[in-house]
C-alpha cells in the first residue's frame, strides 16, 4: 500500500512538474501580436526647432553632405547626449542595446523624462536584455504623455528572465545591437558606445575604449528613418503591456537620480559635463565638422526574427559598397573572431601589398574571455598571411587568474570600439563587431564616412597607440606564438604565452576553444 502511495505521489508529482513547464512554456512564449507598439510616422522633424534653425545656414552651404566630428573621448560623448537632450524642442529618438542601471544610465534617463516633461516628444526603443534592472524607472518615463517606452524583441517572464532562454532560446539569442541617439531629426550620434558608466570614463572600476561619430544633415534623417522602421517593426513591444508598475515607480527615476548626483562621484562627473568644452563647442555650432558623403548601413529588424536573407546582411551590402582596398585596411573590433573565409580574405589582402592592421583585445584585457577563445586559433593562420595583429593591453597590474574569469569582466580596461578605415580615405564607425554574432544573429548599424581626415586620424590614432598601449604578435623561428610589447620605461618585453594570465586560465581558454559554439560568439 505503502509503495502504490509512493508511485501515485511520484506521478503527481511528475504531472504537477510537467504542467508547470507547460504553463512557464506559454508564458515565456512571444507576447500576442496585439501586445505590440502600432506603427507611428517617424519624421518628427520640425524646421522651427532650434535645432535645425541653427544648423540650417550649414547645412545650406553643402548640399548633399552631412557635417561629422567623431566622439573618442568618453566623458565628452556623454556630455554631448546631455547638452542635446537639454537643447531638445521637438524630439528625442534613442535606440540601445544597454542602459545601465547606474550614475550616468540614470542621469541620461532622467534628462529624458525632463524633456518630455517640458513636451518633447520622446521615443525610447532598447533591447530587453539589456535593461535587466530598470523596469520600474522605466514605466515612469513610458507613463508620461508625450514619452513612450518600447522594448524590442522582449523576455515575457520579467522576473526570473534567464528562464525565458529554456523556452525561446532561438528568439532571444538575437537581439537588437544598435545603439543611436537623434535629437530633433536634425543631429545623432552613432558608435559603439552603449549608456553606462563604462562608456562614459566615469572612474568606474571597468572602463572601455570607445568610439562614437557625431552627424548634421543627411545622415541624421537617415538614422531617424532607420529608428521609425525599428519603432514600427513587429519585434518593438510597447513597454505598457509588459511593465506592471509598482506603488511609487513614478518618483522612483528622479529619487535614485538625485541620491547619485550628490555622490562624490556624481558631483564631480556633473562638473565636468557642465564645463565640456567639446559641449559648448557643439552647442554653439562651432565644432570643426567634417562635410562629406556619409551613408548609413543598418540591419533590418527582422533579423532578429530570423527573417533575413544573405543579401539583405548590413555586413555584406558595407562590403559590397567598399570593395577591395589598394593600400590600407585597419581594422578595430573588441570581439573579433574572423571566421576561416575573412581570415583568407584578409591574408589575400596582405599577399596583394595591402597593409592589413588588427586591433583587438589581449586575453588580460578582455571582458568576454569566451570570445578570445574562439579568437585565438585564428591568430597562427592571419599572422602566417601577412596580417599585423595587435592586442589591446589591460591597464591593470594584477596577473588575470581563473578564479577572476566568470567569463565576463575581467579587467579594468578593455577595447569596446568597433571600426575600420579604407586606405587612409574612407571610415566605418558603428556597433558592428567582426564576429559571427554580429555577421548572423545581433541586429547591427553604422556610418560609412568618406572622409580622409577622420580616416587618417583614426590610422594615426593606431600609430600613436600600438606601440605602448597594444602587444604585436608574431611567429618565432619554431612558429611559436609571441607577443612583444613595451613597459612603462618603453623597453620592449616579449612574451611566450598570453601575457599577464596564469596557466589555468590559459587551459580554460584552450578548452572552450573546442566547443563548438563559435556560431554563438
């Protein structure tokens, strides 16, 4: 009787199990189509802003052409979003793949709760898995009128939501990479750089090396029509109809903003935003801006739902568009793995007389060591074609060690930039890293620039760089792998394995290179 019990139990037990899975199933499930934001008219441009009455004798005096200045310094790429939300009179378009929970995510999100305060219209599309903490302060600016809050291609279990990856993985391993933020249709910036105080040099313990591109004109229309078909896409859910707002979420932005204004570091940070000399430049229409041809290459947002095709690929139509370089490529990609066919292709360049340059992280550097993983094999068959290849230093002291790994942020300094120049002419800056993730599964966007002047600074900025800042690797006598690299004297240090890390991390390395998960990178 006893055991009959047991067995009845289990099988309750079991169906109980089952049913649960089955209900976390349906709920983990894509939102219903009526759960989606309705498609909304992009062009909110209005010539009477400020904006664009300022810029309007600029743009007047090269027809065609869109005014650029690129944004290297991160302090002055956040100085420069605050000063446009600020200046806002018509609307703020701002599309991201993160936005972080801290000093300068909540300081920006607060000036657009401002500025939809004072009536500016403001649209804000960020990709659900990267607003992991923010629900709540973002039901509070998706709760005014003029301010709407859409999360694209969303986790339906809000608080648990790793668990949505055991029922829709396919659907969420692609998300939304782009990263964008127009103001009044008339000026946007456009790079690598999320919204977190990584980004931005705040001191935090972690900090990136970045790049964005600032554009008038042309390009601005561009990426604003770019934003509308996202806005619109069936993948853009309106925030509404997955946030439950709680008792006191709509004082909750502005009280956690102000508790981190009046830190220290708040205060400080806030000085140096007011006094961006970058900012005032901007602001006064004074900046020395580059007027040249620029062209937008972005993904289409069905990407993410596996709804495109080899030729609609942003990466194959950029590529397709440059062709085949005569003199230089150098190219900069915080998560770089080539693949068989780009590592041929650029030691084809290399055998032709090309000057290839590779700039990525350095195993100490890196913040996701399985991505140097599927890196590393790489690098014997790029440097055996003529492909210089350099890895981006770590700033910091201590030897990288397994116990630090976690697969995730491992340094205290780390290369975030994604980019190339064209002989010394043309420039690329946008989200789009040179790995699989970004080629097939994340959405991507970018400014493709003909301008010699910001391409050579780029290549010159690498001049500057490599040298102190970046080991350069090659193949000894016995083709073993070396990396040479200077001290803080300037004396050359040559290494035999990936310097600053211990052997056990080297082992894990070695050991997740074989997985077969490439395609996820």
């Amino acid at each position: 009787m006893a055991k009959s019990l047991r067995k009845a139990a289990q099988g309750i037990g079991v169906l109980a199990g089952g049913v649960a899975v089955f209900l976390l199933a349906m709920r983990a499930s894509f939102p219903l189509p009526d759960q989606a934001g309705p498609a909304e008219a992009a062009d909110l441009v209005s010539l009477s802003s400020d904006l664009a009455t300022r810029l309007a004798p600029h743009i007047a005096l090269h027809p065609g052409l869109s005014g650029v200045v690129t944004l290297q310094n991160g302090a002055d790429a956040f100085a420069a979003r605050i000063h446009l939300a600020r200046a806002a009179t018509v609307s703020i378009d701002a599309q991201y793949y993160i936005w972080n929970d801290d000093l300068t995510g909540l300081r920006l999100l607060s000036e657009l709760q401002a500025a939809a305060q004072r009536g500016v219209k403001v649209r804000l599309l960020v990709d659900d898995n990267g607003t992991t903490a923010l629900d709540q302060e973002l039901a509070a600016l998706d709760a005014l009128p003029t301010a709407e809050v859409r999360l694209f291609n969303p986790f339906t279990l809000r608080r648990y939501r790793q668990l949505n990856y055991l029922f829709d993985f396919f659907r969420l391993n692609r998300r939304m990479h782009n990263k964008s933020f127009t103001v009044d249709g008339s000026v946007t910036i456009v790079g690598g750089r999320n919204i977190g105080d990584i980004y931005f040099e705040t001191g935090s313990p972690l900090s990136y090396v970045d790049l964005d591109v600032l554009a008038v004109g042309p390009a601005a229309k561009d990426v604003g029509a770019d934003f509308a078909r996202y806005w619109s896409s069936p993948a853009a859910f309106a925030a509404s109809a997955l946030i439950t707002p709680q008792a006191g979420s709509e004082t909750l932005l502005q009280a956690r903003d102000a508790a981190l204004r009046d830190t220290p570091a708040g205060r400080r940070y806030a000085e140096y935003v007011h006094s961006s000399a970058f900012s005032d430049a901007l602001m006064a229409m004074t900046l020395p801006m580059d007027w040249v041809p620029v062209q937008l290459f972005s993904d289409a947002p069905e990407k993410v739902l596996g709804g495109d095709q080899d030729s609609d690929l942003m990466i194959r139509r950029l590529f397709a568009e440059i062709g085949t370089p005569q003199s230089s490529l150098d190219l900069i990609s915080a998560y770089f793995i080539p693949g068989a066919s780009a590592t041929a292709q650029l030691a084809g360049y290399a055998a032709q007389g090309v000057r290839v340059r590779v700039l990525t992280n350095a195993l100490e550097a890196t913040d996701v060591a399985i991505v140097h993983s599927a890196y590393a094999p790489y690098r014997r068959d790029l440097l055996a074609g003529g492909v210089e290849v350099y890895e981006l230093k770590s700033e910091g002291e201590a030897r990288q060690s397994l116990r630090e790994v976690e697969l995730f942020d491992l340094s205290k300094a780390a290369l975030h930039a994604k980019g190339f120049t064209i002989d010394r002419s043309r420039s690329f800056i946008g989200s789009l890293n040179f790995d699989p993730r970004s080629r097939r599964l994340n959405t991507e966007m970018g400014l493709l620039i003909d301008s010699p002047r910001i391409a050579n600074s780029l290549s010159d900025w690498l001049d500057r760089t490599l040298p102190a800042q970046a080991y350069r690797l090659s193949l000894g006598p016995d083709q073993a792998m070396r990396w040479t690299g200077q001290d803080r004297d300037g004396a050359a240090q040559v290494f035999d394995a990936e310097p600053n890390t211990t052997l056990p991390l080297r082992w894990l390395i070695g050991a997740l290179g074989l997985l077969p998960i490439q395609w996820l990178l």
